[in-house]
C-alpha cells in the first residue's frame, strides 16, 4: 500500500517532504512525487499518512490503487 500526490494538485510547497518517515517523497520534475516502492503509508510511525496530514492541499494526496 502506498500513497501517491495528485499532480494537478500539488502547488511544490515541499512541505510533506521532510517529514516522510520512509524518505519517500521527492522533488520531480513537475511536481513532488512518492516512491511506491518504499512508501508504508506511515504504518508503525503515525496513526496516519504523515504527509496527508501536513499538505495544505486537499484531496492532493490519494491512496495509490492496486494494479489490477
Ligand atoms: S504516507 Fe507516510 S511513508 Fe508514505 S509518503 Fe506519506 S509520509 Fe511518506
Ligand atoms: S505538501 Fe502537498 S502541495 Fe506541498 S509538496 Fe507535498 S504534496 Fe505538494
């Protein structure tokens, strides 16, 4: 499971960055994004997704889908 930020949504406040637990996220091209691979969606360090937490944005970022 993992998180993932919305691109037309994130305005690069950089803001979740340094608080990511697992050092997931990171400065794109376009804007942040979250390595699914190491993402734990904050599993055994918060109660909840840090980075939802702190993100001034809504709805910017979203549980990333199971492939199918
Ligand atoms: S959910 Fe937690 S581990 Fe995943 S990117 Fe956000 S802060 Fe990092
Ligand atoms: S806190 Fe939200 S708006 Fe700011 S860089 Fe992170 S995802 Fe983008």
């Amino acid at each position: 499971m993992a998180m993932y930020i919305v691109a037309d949504q994130c305005i690069s406040c950089g803001d979740c960055e340094p608080l990511c637990p697992t050092s997931s996220i990171f400065e794109g091209k376009v804007v942040f994004e979250i390595t699914k691979e190491t993402c734990t969606e904050c599993e055994g360090d918060h109660a909840s997704p840090k980075c939802v937490e702190v993100c001034p944005i809504d709805d910017c970022i979203l549980p990333l889908k199971k492939a199918s």
